[in-house]
C-alpha cells in the first residue's frame, strides 16, 4: 500500500529512473546535509514504491499460475541442455 507521499510517482518505470538519479546524486557526495537528507528521503520512498510494485507484480504471476496450472520449463529448455540433439 502506498501513502500520500507517493502521489507523485507515475509508474514502476519513472521511478526507477527517479531512483539512478538520486542515487547518482548522493554518490557525488557534494550536497550541503539537508539536501542529501531529502534526497534520501526521497529515495526511500522510490525504492519502497517500487519494491511493492515488484511485490504486486509476482503476486500476479503466481494467480495465473495458479489458475492457468502453468508448470516451469522442462529442465532440457530453461537449462540450454540441449539434451544431445
């Protein structure tokens, strides 16, 4: 669940880029102290938003396996073995 902080996150995509340029940002490391103090802030609540995304994203992929009773892929095609042909 996301809170009223996030309003101004788009999707998964924006704020993942978001995300690189905060992180880019802090990594240059000449920000005065509450600038980077919010900018940290700000990254926490991207990297929160997208890891409940991801979290909501797998959740999904489970329901259709579930109902679709879709199986992994035999271990000769998802492990390139090709299984001496």
């Amino acid at each position: 669940m996301t809170g009223p902080a996030d309003t101004s996150i788009k999707d998964f995509e924006a704020a993942i880029a978001e995300l690189e340029g905060v992180v880019r940002k802090l990594e240059e490391g000449d920000l005065p102290l509450e600038q980077s103090l919010a900018l940290y802030e700000r990254g926490v609540q991207l990297s929160r938003f997208c890891h409940a995304r991801l979290e909501d994203a797998e959740r999904r992929i489970e329901l259709l396996t579930e109902r679709g009773r879709l199986e992994p892929a035999p271990r000769a095609l998802a492990g390139g073995d090709d299984g001496g042909i």
